[in-house]
C-alpha cells in the first residue's frame, strides 16, 4: 500500500513540474518523423522532453533547453527546411528565456 501511495505521489508531482505553452503551427511541419497538420497546439515541456497535443493527436521529441540571455515576448518555432520538408529545429518559449532545441 504505501508502494502505491509513493508511486502516485511521484506521478502527481511529475505531472505538476511540466509547463505548457501555446503555439500555432502555420504549415505542415515535421517533430522528428511525424508531420503534424497546421492548427493550434498545447506544448507541454518536461525535462528533456517537449510533446505537441491536439485532440487525440500527439507528437514528442528530446530537446536540450538553453537560455536566449532575454525573454521571448511570444512562443515561435524556428524551422530547417533542407529537404522540403518543415522541421522543427528549435521552440522559443514566451514569457521566458528558453529556447528547446531538438535532438
């Protein structure tokens, strides 16, 4: 019993630690390999880890966070596009001075 208390206890704990941002996607774009449509989506960041949730469709990625030195104003993606393709390369977070850059 107390096993399960502390698991649940860790798991609230992890799921209370993670931000979330908002953040349009104007165009196809690609999170490693999987291509999520343009619209509107929930980024939650934890750890090393940043997923992009809209309805039931979910994407996630390694990212390594560094500081920008200054606050972002709004949350932006920075794309590499070497092959036709969007990619993600890097998140700016707004309203702080974090900037995800993925693995």
């Amino acid at each position: 019993m107390k096993k399960l208390l502390l698991t649940l206890a860790v798991a609230a704990l992890s799921i209370a630690s993670a931000e979330t941002f908002k953040v349009n996607l104007y165009q196809a774009s690609y999170l490693g390999d999987k291509e999520l449509a343009a619209g509107a989506y929930k980024l939650e960041v934890t750890e090393g880890k940043v997923v992009f949730h809209r309805g039931k469709e979910s994407a996630e990625a390694q990212v390594k966070a560094e500081s920008a030195g200054s606050k972002f104003k709004t949350t932006f993606i920075r794309y590499s596009n070497g092959d036709g393709k969007f990619r993600i390369q890097e998140i700016c977070l707004g309203g702080t001075d974090t900037k995800l850059v993925v693995n």
